[in-house]
C-alpha cells in the first residue's frame, strides 16, 4: 500500500509538470484516524519544483492516506467543499479551505461522543502497551531464571572438577 501511494505521488507529481501546475497542497482524510504526521501537514502548499514523496508529499509514514491537490489562490477555490466522516463514519461536506485542525476543534472536539470513543481507544492503546511491556519483562525474568539454573549445575561441575583436581 506504501509503496503504491509512493508510486502515485510521484506520476503526481508528472501530471502536475506536464500540466504546468505551480503550487501543490496536502490534503489529509478528516477523520480520527488520520497520524499526527499528516494531521500537522494538512493544508500546506508547497511550490511543484520542491516536490519530494516523503518530505513535502504523501506518502508520509506507511499506509499513508494522504494525498495532494493542485493549489489555485482563487475566488472557485475558496468556494469549494471537501468530505469528512462524522463518529458513525458518515459522509458529510465541509468548506475546502479547512484544516485538520479546524475540523478537529469543531466536529470532534466538542462532539463529547467521539471524544469518550477516542479516550477509549487510547486507553485500550496504553493497555495493549503496558500489557506488552509486562510480558517482555516476564518473558525476561523468565530466560533469566533459566539461564541461572543452567549455570548454577555449571558452576558446581567446576567446583568439584578444582576440588578433584587440587586433591590429587
């Protein structure tokens, strides 16, 4: 899927040349999955001659989601929409010139329903960590204690080897 959307970006990147398009902009899905990464992202115009997958265009991070848009500063832009996904991940349509951020603040922050739903999830994130962290530290407590019984017969077997050898 990565390596996909790096190939996309990059024919982007062609149409927008052939097509003499001078300004790209980042364009995120708005929903509370979307990464940090991109969240921070969206909306940015970058100049098409500084185009570069990974730095200044998606794909960002594995199973990037993101993608660019040809970037025009003028009246028809402004007066576009694009779609976002409320908590039942219904489709609706908000002004185009809107960012994660903005979205964020007003349909999920303050939809008290999609807040408790993203607690939850990283509650259950935390949970899932801190519960791989206690079976790392006794998986290792574990491998130690056998390391020590496999070493304690050593040390007795080199014991009683310096004794017999002293002896004779």
């Amino acid at each position: 899927m990565t390596e996909s959307a790096f190939f996309m970006s990059a024919s982007r990147k062609k149409t927008y040349d052939k097509l003499e398009v001078k300004q790209y902009k980042i364009l995120v899905v708005l929903d509370t999955k979307t990464s940090t990464i991109c969240r921070d992202m969206d909306g940015k115009v970058f100049d098409v001659k500084d185009y570069q997958p990974g730095l200044n265009a998606n794909p960002f991070h594995a199973n990037c989601r993101t993608t660019t848009t040809p970037y025009f500063n003028d009246k028809f832009a402004q007066q576009q929409e694009c779609s976002a996904r409320d908590e039942n991940g219904k489709t609706y349509y908000i002004p185009a010139n809107m960012t994660y951020e903005e979205w964020y603040n007003k349909s999920v922050e303050s939809n008290q329903k999609v807040s408790a739903k993203d607690n939850i999830l990283l509650k259950e994130q935390k949970q899932s960590i801190n519960q791989s962290i206690d079976n790392a530290e006794s998986l290792q407590k574990q491998q130690m204690k056998q390391l020590q019984s496999t070493t304690k017969p050593q040390k007795q077997a080199n014991s009683d080897i310096k004794y017999h050898t002293n002896k004779k």
